[in-house]
C-alpha cells in the first residue's frame, strides 16, 4: 500500500482545494497518471501516480480543502485489479493489457479542458492540441464544441501581456426596442469563491489597508516606438520568431528607471527596508479565473527579443492554464496593460509585498502642443502606484518621468545599455 498525500505547493503556499477527482477507488492507474486535479490560490495543478497500482480508497471528496501533508488517497500496488507486468502471467491479464494502449492514446491536456470536454462529453482524442508540446488547451476544446466562425476583424495585442478579443457585428435593426417583460421567477446563483479568486480579494484588501497607497499620473508620447516597430516588425519576426511589442521598451525604460530610484524596487519587512539588486518584472496577465502575474526574473540580463519571447510564452501559459508556481513566485516590480482591453486610465493596486506597480493604458491619438502649434500624436497615459511609506512623492513623479523620457526617445535605451 502507498498513500497519496498533499505535496508541498510552493512558495507561502499552506493549502489547496480538490478541484476534481480524475480517478475513483477501484481505478488502475500507471505510473504517472494523473490522479487529482488541486486548485491553489495561485494556480491549478495535477497530482500524478508515482507508482502502478489500483485506488483503494479515496480520503477527501471534492470541494474540501486539505492541507500539506493531507492524506488524498490509497494506492495498493500489489491489488486484484492490478494486472501483472510485462512478463507475468495472471487471471484476467489480456483483458487489463488491452486496455492499456487505448488510455496511452488520450492526449495530453489542461486540467480547464479536461474538465470541459467532459462537460460536454467531447472525445479528447479527436480534438488537435495547439497547446505547448501538442496539448489541448480550453480553446481547442471549445472550438471542437463549436468551431469559430469566421470574421473579417481581429483586434491583436500590443504587447503580448493578454488576449485582445475577436471584433463582433451587430445587425442593425430599425424596430424600437420593446419594454423588457418580466416572465417566471427572478432566479439567483450562489457560487464558491475559487482559491485564486479569494486570493486575490484578501490581497488586494490587503494592499489597501497596509500600504499608504498613492497613485501618480503622466502621459508618455509612443510616435518614436511606434515608428521603430512599423520599420523593423518584419525582421524582427523573421530573426527571433516573435513580434516586436511595447512591452519590452516598459520593461527596459523600468528597469532604467529603477537602477535611478532604487527605493522604488524594494519592500519592507519588519521596521527595515530591503533593497533588491535585482530586477523580477512581473508582468500582468488577464487568465481564467482571475488576474496572474508570472515573472520575467533578471529582466535587466535579458534583450528586447528574450523579453518578448518571455512574455508571449506567459500569455500562452496563461491561455492554455500551464502556468507552474514557479512562474508566479516572488517579483521586485510589476507592469499591468490595462491598454490591451481598452482602458483609457486606471489606478493599479500594489502587488504586496512589492511598493509599486506600472499601469500602461491605451494607445490614443491625442491633439498635444508641438513647438506652439497643435498636432496628433499617439499618446498613452502612465499610471504609478506606489507605497508612500518608503517612496516619497518626489521620487515616484520623477521614476515617472524618467519612463516617459525613455518611452520617448528608446534611442536611450541602448546608451544605457
């Protein structure tokens, strides 16, 4: 006999939740087969088998929460529902082994697909991954459900850190609207927070209620971006295989920034202030079931095509729900595009313990003086919380301005090495 029990989650990680069950007592499961699905506050993951063997027992039902070290499940390796290995003879073996290549024959898959597809009671063999490494990912299972019809707009990212949605018409209609009628009963629906949705609600309270939070405003001019991007997209993609977005220049003008206002890359512990010598940028992700920040980490080592690769693979991760804990531990700094989804300025709250937090926002064009006379520029406005307790006003305008001032002229970016 073999116990299952609840691993070690990560990093300030204590407890999960069983999301779902993938197996049940009597189930013969191989060496890793994946077993159960946990749900943690920061990301989904799948407990596998590390030995071969039948599912006795089942100790946790979905829905509890179950903490490490938690007794999941028992496995007897030697059960009457196993059959023999290779080699051995034993009552019922042919008719266990021929069940073996039809389970070898499901594709890998996201736990989020998993569960739709038996929702929906979609075969996953026939369903095409375009997922990393061929798995089906969510949106292969629902284009399976129904495939996508076909549309002339797209609206694409601009910087790779979420999914822009797909462009939608509306038919026109000439008949005035009728009053709305009221017909059956006023139905309510009561649903559990999920882990990483009630994660999300403390910390941001959190945040609010521990830091002196402020928040500073500025306007950054993106001609000079745009027009290097319009001059080298093509190559750029033709050389590294990824597309050449504005999310890099924010990471490299940040980084600038904060070699200059190193207060603004620190966070407090205690009555002390750490100062980090080192540059995690997390980059803010719109996933399912809440916002992610996965972390490009030595940021300040890596060129605009590796931060571009990086936050590309994050936003797929984030897509496919292949995020690991790893991706999502620590940061010294985040940036936020609220931009992608059409927000024109916002106040982004501190990611704790971190004492600031970049907002960008959408690209606009915007009449702004020039030389004393008014001209259209694409124009983006800056947003910069920060955690007045260690951060003085003073620094965080000028942190501000020293971004816009890179934003401007990326030429500078280079100088700077």
């Amino acid at each position: 006999m073999s116990n299952i029990v609840v691993p070690v989650l990560g990093e300030s990680i204590v407890e999960a939740r069983i999301a779902k069950w993938l197996k049940k007592p009597g189930d013969l499961v191989e060496v890793g087969d994946p077993l159960v699905e946990l749900e943690t506050e920061k990301t989904n993951l799948e407990l596998s088998a590390e030995k071969r063997g039948v599912i006795t027992s089942i100790a946790r039902k979905e829905g509890e929460d179950v903490k490490i070290g938690e007794l999941l499940a028992v496995v007897d390796e030697n059960g009457a529902g196993a059959p023999p290995a290779p080699g051995q003879s034993g009552n019922g073996s042919n008719a266990s082994q021929s069940a073996l290549p039809a389970a070898a024959e499901q594709p890998k898959t996201t736990p989020t697909a998993r569960r739709m597809a038996q929702d929906h009671e979609v075969d996953l063999g026939g369903v095409q991954g375009t997922g990393s490494a061929g798995r089906v990912t969510k949106q292969d299972v629902k284009n399976a459900i129904a495939p996508p019809a076909p549309t002339r707009d797209t609206l694409a990212p601009t910087s790779g850190s979420a999914i822009a949605p797909t462009g939608s018409k509306i038919a026109p209609t000439s008949a005035r609207p009728l009053a709305p009628t009221r017909s059956g009963d006023r139905t309510e629906e009561r649903v559990r927070m999920t882990k990483r949705r009630q994660t999300i609600a403390r910390r941001l309270v959190e945040a609010q209620q521990t830091a002196a939070m402020l928040t500073t405003f500025n306007e950054a001019d993106m001609t000079q971006i745009m027009a290097l991007r319009e001059r080298r997209k093509e190559s750029f993609k033709k050389e590294f295989g990824v597309g050449l977005g504005i999310a890099s220049f924010f990471v490299k003008a940040s980084i600038a920034a904060l070699r200059a206002f190193p207060a603004l890359n620190a966070e407090i512990q205690g009555d002390e202030i750490v100062y980090k010598h080192y540059f995690d940028v997390g980059m803010a992700v719109g996933a399912e079931g809440g916002l992610v920040v996965p972390v490009i980490r030595d940021a300040d080592r890596m060129t605009f095509p590796q931060i571009e690769l990086a936050i590309r693979d994050f936003a797929k991760k984030a897509q496919d729900g292949t995020l690991t804990l790893d991706d999502l531990r620590g940061g010294t700094f985040t940036i936020t595009n609220g931009g992608v989804f059409g927000s024109l300025l916002s106040t982004p709250i501190l990611n704790p313990p971190q004492v600031a937090i970049l907002g960008l926002h959408k690209i606009q064009d915007r009449v702004v003086p020039m030389n004393g006379q008014p001209a259209i520029r694409p124009m983006m406005y800056l947003a910069l919380s920060y955690d007045h307790r260690i951060v003085d006003g003073r620094e965080a305008v000028q942190f501000l301005v020293k971004v816009k001032e890179y934003i401007e002229d990326p030429a500078n970016l280079l100088l700077e090495g």
